[in-house]
C-alpha cells in the first residue's frame, strides 16, 4: 500500500516551502478548506487523512501499532519524506499537534517551524497542571461512546464546534464522526483522550506557535500557557473566538495568525 493511498494525501499549490496540514481527532482533511487554498497560493500543500479517518485506507488501521501516538507520527515522516519541498511547516490541530510534536522531536531537521492549533499534551487535570478534564470526565466520555455512539457524537460535536450561531459547523462535525468506523473512533478516542505528552514537550527545540481560542472548553487557555513555559522556542496567540476549531469558525483570523509567524521565521 502507498503512502499516498494509505493516507489520502493531497498536494496542491506551489512555492518554496511546504505546509503540512494535519486535522484532528473525527475529523477530515476536508476540515482546512477554508485555510490551506489560500495559503496555497504563496506555498505548496498537503493535505491529509490520518489513518481510520476521512478517505484513508482503513485497512491499513492495525489497533497495536495505534495505541499510541508514535504510529501516526511514523506516518506523517513517511508523507514529509514522499511528498514535502524545500522547508516543511507543519500546522497541526488538537491531537494532530502532539502528533506534529513527536514527529519533530523524532527528526528535528525536517521541520522549519510548527503551528498547534488547540493543542493539549494531557487532556486530564493533574495537580497544578489544568487539563480541563477530570479523569472521571473522561471515562464518562468514553463510556458513552461505548454505550450510545450517536448520541455522543450529537452531544460532543457542539461543545467541540462552540459557535451555536453556526449550527451547520456542528452538524458537519457531527456527520464526520458519525462516518468515521465506530470501532476505530473508540480506540482512536482513549487514545487521544489518555494521552500525556507533557514528559516531552521540552523536547521539541522546533520554533511553534500556539494558535489557541478565546473561549475554548476542549483546551482552555491554561493549555497554551503551559505550552508556552514548557516549550524551548514558542509563541501564543490568542484569538477571540469560541470553540476548538478556529480554522473552521474564524479562518480569517486564524490565517492571519499564521502568516504573522510565518513573517516572524523569515526575519
């Protein structure tokens, strides 16, 4: 199986460097239409599915070697190195942050820069550390998802979406986790939600801005403060908007947070 077929992959505009476009968890590539054509314009894009989401092959979705998030970012080194020119850009959301993380800390000498959108390294309140979740938040969820999987996706796509005057966001996000196979959403969702990266976020000596929401209830902004303590070369930009997907419900203000770092890098 290619890497192309495996993972869905879409490259389009041209220029210099190249940006790598990663979504997150129950989502699709299709989830950057509204960023990745513009930035197209100045630099070349890729655009892809992780594996068990959108249009990948979900054959190729093996339960062991996903347990972690080490697996997909073996696979998005595998997509860099068959589709990427000149210096890579990496603009992951949510969990697809952590996966960009990794994957720089694994060979730091293919990334130029990284952009998280929504980042967390550790969903579960620990200490001094604020998550934003209990862990017994968390076995509710993914309980949930167990017992009633529709209902969930109906009750989880909102809070995620957050812009309530935009029903058709949450209805979009809806319908992609109801697509998505249901036993690979569960495995995929304990995954992303016991997930703790923090051991090594000082790892990652890749220049990142951490692109964070106003109001966000997946990842507050005690999240982005965290990061941006924790990680050697970073930035924090806030924009006001609600809800977890900035590059769906505020593209605008979301490309021109990017482009500002991007601007920064250069000089």
């Amino acid at each position: 199986m290619t890497v192309a077929r495996r993972n869905n992959v879409r490259v389009a505009g041209s220029g210099d460097a190249t940006l790598v476009f990663a979504h997150g968890y129950g989502c699709d590539q299709s989830m950057w239409r509204h960023v990745a054509p513009q930035l197209g314009e100045r630099y070349r894009t890729i655009c892809f599915d992780l594996v068990g989401s959108g249009g990948s092959d979900v054959r190729a979705y093996d339960f062991q070697r996903y347990s972690s998030l080490h697996a997909y970012a073996e696979d998005l080194i595998e997509i860099i190195d068959a589709f990427a020119t000149g210096p890579v850009i990496y603009i992951g959301h949510s969990v697809s942050a952590m996966i960009g993380m990794l994957a720089a800390i694994r060979q730091p000498g293919k990334f130029a820069a990284q952009v998280m959108v929504g980042p967390s390294p550790c969903f579960i309140n620990d200490g001094d550390y604020i998550g934003g979740y209990n862990r017994e938040d968390i076995d509710g969820l993914l309980g949930m998802m167990d017992e009633r999987y529709d209902e969930w996706a109906g009750a989880l796509a909102p809070v995620i979406m957050g812009t309530p005057e935009r029903p058709e966001l949450a209805e979009e996000l809806t319908a992609s986790f109801r697509r998505t196979d249901r036993a690979v959403a569960r495995h995929f969702a304990r995954v992303t939600f016991t997930a703790d990266h923090r051991a090594d976020v000082a790892k990652c000596t890749t220049p990142t801005l951490i692109l964070q929401c106003s109001d966000d209830l997946i990842a507050p902004r005690e999240v982005g403060e965290y990061l941006l303590r924790q990680l050697p070369s970073a930035r924090l930009a806030v924009i006001g908007n609600v809800g977890h997907c900035p590059h769906m419900s505020s593209p605008g203000a979301s490309i021109d947070a990017i482009d500002a770092f991007l601007a920064q890098l250069k000089n």
